[in-house]
C-alpha cells in the first residue's frame, strides 16, 4: 500500500481544495472546508519536521525551509478559523455575495499552494513562479470588495509587483548564467543543492549584480523602503484575513528568497558581502516606518507600517548575521508572524463592530468589548516589545549583538525602535481606553485564533523549548 508523503499532501492539498472551493455555493460549508483543508496542510507540514524527504531537482525541504512552512501553515490554519466568523458578517452585511466568496476561499487555498511550493522548491526558477502566482492571487483577493479604493489598492500592488518580480526574473537569470560555465546548461543551474555545491567557482561579478537585482526584487514583496508603496493600500481596502496572511505569511515568503540567495553569495569568497546592503534597507525600512506610525489615522494602514518596520529589523539582523543576529532574525521573523496575525485578528473584528477604520472613532474597547480590547492591548504590548513577550527576547538579541559588533549602528536602531513604540503606545491608548466611541454592531467574534497565537507569544518570552532552541541553532548556523 502506497502511502502519500508528507510533502505530497502539503503541496496537493491546497491546490485541489482550490478547484473544490470554487464549485461550492454555500459558504459555511467553503468555510468548513476551508479550515479542513488547512488542517490537514498543517499536519502534513508537521511531519516534514519528523520525516523530511530527500531532496530532488525540483523540491528540497531542509531544516531552514521546515522552519518557514511549518509557520507559514500554522498561521494559515488559524487564519481559516478567523476568516470563516469574518467572511459570514461580510455576507450578512451584504459586503460581499456568496459567489465572491467561493471566489475569496479558492484564491486563498491557491495563495497557500503558491506560498508551500515557494518554501519548498529546490529550483530557482519554480521558486520565482511560485512567488509570482502567490503575488497574482492575493491581488484578487485584494480587490475583492470591488470598490473604488480597494481596486486601485489591487492594481497599485499588481504594478509594483510586477515590477518587483521582473528584477526578481532578471537577477535569478544572471545567476543562471554565472552558473552555465560551471555545471552546464540546462536544469542543474537552477537547482539550489547543485548551485551551493559550486558557487565558488562562479564569476563573483554577476552574482554582485544579480543579488542587487534580487534584493530589490523579492525586497519589493518584503516591504522594504523604498518598495514598500503597495503594502499599506493592500492591507487598508482587502478584506482583514488576507491582512493577516500578507503580515504573517507573504512577507516571509519573499524573505525565504532574499536568505536563500544570501547563502549562495556568501559563499563565493569573491563576491561582495551581502550584510552590508541587507543592513542599509533594514534600518531605512526601520526608521521610515517608525515615523510613518505617527501619521497614521486607519488602524490597518498603522498595523501595515508595523510590519514594514518590523521587515526592517528582521532583514536588519539577518544582514548583521553571525550565529546570534541570525538566531535572532528567526525569532524576531517567527513572533512577528504570530502577534501581527493575532493583531489583524483582532483589528478584523473591531472594524466590523465599528463599521469603521478611523481611528479616531474607535475607542475604549476594554470597556465595551473587553475579550478584543485586552486581546489587542497584549498584542500592541508585543509587537512594540515589551518584556516579558517574544518579540522582546528577539529586539533585545538583535540590539545586543549589533553593540558588540558594530556599536555605531545599534544607535539608529535603537532610536528606530524607541519611536516605533512610542507611536504605537500613543495610538494604543486611544483605542483600548478612555470613553467609548463609535457605533457597536453585533459580530460573532472568534477568539481562539488570536489568543492562540498570544499564548505562543507570552510563552516563549518566557521559555523557549531547548528542541526549538537547537533547531534555530543550526539554521542559523547555516545562513552564515
């Protein structure tokens, strides 16, 4: 009896589930299924880590891709459990019709499949269409309200995109063709295994530029300044699930890409150094975000200039590397992805019972609604980093190796950060406390999510598991 392997299910999964969702007229049953296929992704990702297969030509899953899946169907999973109380209000309100929703959860489904094959290809040019098919359906989605605001949020991000993903082409072309004199023509310059094995011997010129190329390129989808134009409009005018998956999840993606390449160029030893220019558009990211947050007056608009801030520090640490700044990165990375998710979460509900985005007229949220304000206050805690919570167990690793390596750029970086949380402390007080304003409609809200994602965030802040401790060890150890 053929027994269906781990990967099988966590590639097939979501992209036959895409063909049954989009036949399904009734959307509590798309909802059901929604989750149940994403349940089942998720525990196929779970045993990658127990039992991961042998790498071939086209997939490779190694201890730094196992990291990005397992996270990347976890946060999908809990997304499909909060997407499925949020898109029923959505249909009850008449914001959208049950045939945009079969649409809404196909694309979803296809958006996971994209984001699975990306983390898991061992070619160059599979892992950039994967990305591209990824970037194409969470555009749809975006667009789904099919209003004036959230259409041209949809074009504005397929345009830079677009343009993100053509230099991504062209730098993934140039190191095909730094590759060609050495393996040979044909599919083993595209393979990574094959690539790692003998990028010494490549021409150090052309993998300079294609790293440039691919910086800028998969940096657009990252968020990073000055690419970063498309991500506030998509997060602000698309429905709030795929704000969750574009913070916790898409962002990571295209962070994956930018490592992998980091990897290869590192190891030509002349080539140039891929840290300092990581470094650059890490603090630029950071500092023109945290000035960014105090401008905000859309609630989703301010969480999305958080994530740029926060892409900033992670590709930031990842540029420092050495074993303890990229421990860091994969830390700061993974509690990212859990509290701006549970964030978005909670932010999905509140702007339904709302009926509104503004902030300033939302507020006292631990009066009137005391599960979702108290939900956002830890999760605003988090992500500004506050102790005792993961998110400052990673700023504080960031900040500590960056003074004993390079004492001058840790200045910026900490005033980066101190502006950030004072912007997001300021914003915070207004919506959890004081008098209740705004309008207060009945939402059935779904707790489990968000709380989920803030119980793994307080706990590891607090103690992090010595298997988990090891295993970030060891790809951090990897990536140089």
């Amino acid at each position: 009896m053929t027994i269906i392997q781990p990967l099988t299910l966590v590639l097939l999964m979501p992209l036959l589930s895409a063909g049954f969702l989009a036949l399904m007229p009734n959307y509590r049953v798309s909802s059901a299924f929604n989750v149940l296929a994403s349940a089942v992704t998720l525990l196929s990702a779970g045993l990658l880590v127990v039992r991961p297969p042998q790498p071939n030509d086209y997939f490779l899953v190694d201890e730094l891709s196992v990291i990005f899946i397992v996270l990347n169907t976890f946060v999908g999973f809990t997304t499909s459990l909060f997407s499925a109380t949020y898109i029923g209000h959505e249909i009850e309100t008449g914001h959208l019709t049950p045939g945009y929703v079969q649409f809404y959860h196909a694309m979803y489904q296809l958006m996971m499949f994209g984001m699975n094959v990306a983390l898991t290809a061992n070619n160059i040019g599979l892992m950039w269409v994967a990305i591209e098919m990824t970037t194409l359906a969470t555009v749809l989605i975006v667009g789904i309200y099919r209003t004036h605001q959230s259409l041209e949020a949809a074009w504005k991000y397929f345009i830079l995109g677009s343009v993100g993903i053509a230099f991504a082409l062209f730098g993934t072309i140039l190191v095909y063709i730094a590759a060609e004199p050495v393996v040979g023509e044909g599919l083993p310059g595209m393979i990574w295994t094959v690539l790692n094995s003998r990028v010494a011997e490549f021409d150090p010129t052309l993998l300079n530029v294609a790293f440039i190329f691919l910086l800028l390129g998969y940096g657009t989808k990252v968020g990073l300044v000055p690419l970063h134009a498309w991500l506030p409009d998509a997060h602000a005018e698309g429905p709030t699930p795929i704000s969750a998956v574009l913070s916790g999840l898409l962002l990571n993606v295209a962070l994956y890409a930018v490592l992998r390449f980091k990897v290869l160029l590192a190891a030509n030893p002349r080539a140039m150094a891929p840290g300092p220019l990581m470094v650059t558009m890490g603090l630029v990211s950071l500092a023109f975000a945290a000035f960014m947050l105090y401008r905000r007056r859309d609630i989703k608009r301010l969480f999305a200039y958080s994530s740029i801030e926060h892409m900033g520090i992670i590709v930031f640490a990842f540029g420092m590397g050495g074993p303890l700044a990229n421990f860091a990165g994969l830390l700061q990375m993974t509690m990212h992805s859990l509290t701006k998710s549970a964030i978005f979460f909670a932010v999905g509900h509140i702007t339904q019972i709302k009926g509104t985005q503004r902030i300033g007229d939302i507020g006292g949220l631990t009066a009137t609604h005391p599960g979702l304000g108290w939900g956002l206050v830890l999760g605003v805690v988090a992500i500004a980093g506050l102790p005792p919570l993961g998110i400052f167990m990673s700023e504080f690793l960031v900040v500590s190796s960056t003074f004993s390596r390079a004492p001058l750029l840790a200045i910026p970086l900490v005033v980066g950060l101190l502006v950030a949380f004072g912007a997001l402390m300021l914003r915070l007080t207004g919506l959890a406390f004081g008098e209740p304003v705004g309008t207060q409609a009945p939402v059935r809200i779904s707790y489990v999510p968000m709380f989920a994602h803030l119980a793994i965030v307080f706990a590891a802040g607090i103690y992090l598991p010595p298997a988990v401790v090891v295993w970030f060890q060891h790809v951090a150890s990897m990536l140089g």
